[in-house]
C-alpha cells in the first residue's frame, strides 16, 4: 500500500509524490530499492531535491513513565535538479543502503510490533514539503535468525519488540535507539529468570549481541539485572552450534553476579536534543547498568505492549516463529505506520 499525498505547501496545482518500495523485506545493511513518481499540476516546477528519510517509532524511558516519538535516523537525496513540465509525469529510481543498525520488524514473515518508515520529501522552488509515507519492512540478518532460531530451540518464547531511545555504554552503537526483543523465560530458566532481553547491534563485519536477564530474587536477597555481551563474525553462521553456544550465553548470563557500582551506565539521550528527530512529549533518558561483560541495575522497568503486541508464540522445535496471538497483520502495520506519523512533518514538534 502507498500513502498519497497532494503537496499541499506547493498549493491545489502543485505536484504530486508517490513513492513505491520494491517488493519484499530488506535486511540491515541491504539495498533499499524503488521508484519516486512524481506528477505535476497546472504549472511547470523546478524540482531542487528529492529525499528520503527513515523513520522510526521509538519509545523514550524518564521517571514518571514513557512516551512515543518519530525518529529520522537516516536521509538520502535521491534526486533533484530538472524540470517537470505541465501535467508531466516523471519517474526517479533510486538504491539506498540501509544503516547495518536498523532494527528488524519482521521475523519467518510475521510482524514483530516495530513500526518503521520511509518518508519523501520533495522540493520546489520556493516550498518543500513531506509528501509521501511507506511502511519499510526488514527481516534479520542470517546471525540474527540463527541466534534467535537457537532461542527458540531451548524453548524461550517471544514477548514482545520496542525500540528504546539512548545509548547502551561500552558499545559500538551507531543509531539514537536500540531495539529490544523481550523473551520468556525457558523451562530450565524460569525458576531463575523473569524475562530475557536481547539487543542485535550490527556492523559490516558481525554482530554484537547484548543479554540482559530479569533475575528473581532469592529468600535473603532481591531481584536484579544481570548483563552480559557476545561478538560473533557474520561468517560464524554455518561454523557454530548455536543451541550450544547461546545456552552457554545464557547460563553465563543467569550465574553471574555483579558488584552494585562496578558498571558504567547506559546513558540516554535527551530526545529533544538538536537533530534528534523526536517528534512526541516530553522526555528524558533514564539510567540502564552495564560494563563491558556485565552489569546490572533497573532502567526496563514499566515496559509496555505497544498496539498489537501480544504473548507468544511458536517456539520450540520451529525455533522462534512469532505468529503473535492477535498480533499485527501487514494491513494493520501499514495503517499504523500511517496513523502514527500523519501530521508529524515538523521535526522535533510536539503534538497537542
């Protein structure tokens, strides 16, 4: 589905913009492909640019709760610099790489909650507006699937996905936010673990992948975080028995146990802070704990579902399939997609 839009900044006989992604998801770091149509009115216009910006729904943590804003965490100019004629149709291909961090919205074809988009911006001679909103669609990387896969082989179950505006500490993190796959516990697990949160941060040359374990408290001692973080090459793939190798993360996960202060915190951004793209309420970071193998400390808690978001699904022997239960269907990912950022063409402005 295409969002179409009259430019209204350029007036009732302005052009028109219409933006159509190639089919299929992408993965982080693949090509973004498709093609920008442009219409134009009842007069000849220069055409000064042609971008597009990727757009993210990210969730930002402070501490009398949450909120929701857009954030921009890519542009691309695609085009510009010619003339449409009267009533001239005109095409403009494009073939963008996506940031390696972009977080993954789908996982075996079922959406996970994520809502991220591709907004067009167009301009003319004398006004520019945002004309143009499509749903982008990514899929894991063959690391991620794998590891998840393994996940879902040792019975963890999936909860839900968000993304989190700020910064986890000691990390190469590219993106103002990180993604966040929320899991239940397995079996073997439970008795120790309340949920399991996993972060993907990709790179060109692998992955580095973030645990975090919502641990139980014991009869003499509280609940806490535990943390810990793994490097794998994007050749380990074929070269790894991943049920193996991700138990082994998570029992070192679950027996660990951190000195209180010993942790360099995750540290959040300020959503408003120039160039930030956040586009929602007021907000301000909130502290995660961490160092460079482990750490612990609060930061996740007062989480919620977003619209959709159910509790589970497929695990076991099909590996983390997530048909989530009264999940999202890809029409309703799109009218989101649409609901969310309709009337949010102002950077970093609040809605009333």
């Amino acid at each position: 589905m295409v969002f179409k839009r009259l430019l209204g900044a350029m007036g009732a006989g302005g052009p028109s913009v219409d933006t159509v992604l190639d089919g299929g998801a992408v993965a982080p770091g693949g090509i973004l492909s498709g093609q920008v149509h442009l219409q134009s009115g009842s007069a000849d216009v220069e055409i000064e640019h042609i971008g597009l910006e990727l757009i993210a729904r990210v969730e930002a943590e402070y501490e009398d709760g949450e909120s929701e804003g857009a954030v921009v965490f890519e542009r691309f100019t695609v085009g510009g610099g010619f003339r449409l004629a009267e009533q001239e149709r005109h095409s403009v291909p494009f073939s963008v790489s996506l940031p390696w961090e972009t977080p993954v919205s789908e996982l075996y074809g079922q959406p996970l909650g994520i809502v991220l988009g591709v907004r067009t911006e167009l301009a003319v001679t004398g006004a520019r507006d945002k004309g143009d909103l499509d749903p982008l669609a990514v899929r894991p990387l063959p690391v991620q699937e794998a590891v998840l896969e393994a996940l879902g082989q040792l019975g963890f179950g999936f909860k839900s996905a968000d993304l989190e505006h700020g910064h986890i500490g000691g990390t190469g993190q590219q993106l103002p936010f990180y993604q966040e796959i929320e899991l239940t516990p397995a079996p073997q697990y439970a008795h120790v673990v309340n949920e399991i949160e996993l972060t993907f941060l990709a790179t060109p040359a692998g992955m580095e992948i973030v645990l975090e374990a919502d641990k139980r408290g014991g009869l003499f001692e509280p609940g806490q975080d535990a943390l810990t973080r793994f490097t794998v090459s994007h050749h380990d793939v074929g070269a790894r028995d991943w049920n193996s190798e991700v138990d082994g993360w998570i029992r070192q996960l679950v027996e660990h146990r951190a000195s209180y202060g010993s942790h360099a915190t995750y540290g959040h951004a300020d959503p408003y802070a120039a160039g930030s793209g956040y586009g929602h309420h007021s907000a301000h970071g909130s502290g995660h704990a961490s160092d460079h193998e482990s750490g612990h400390g609060s930061g996740h808690e007062g989480h919620r579902s977003g619209p959709g978001l159910g509790t589970a699904v497929a695990a076991g022997a099909a590996g983390l399939a997530v048909g989530v239960v009264g999940g999202l269907v890809a029409a309703e990912v799109v009218d989101e997609v649409g609901d969310f950022f309709e009337g949010d063409d102002d950077e970093g402005g609040e809605e009333d």
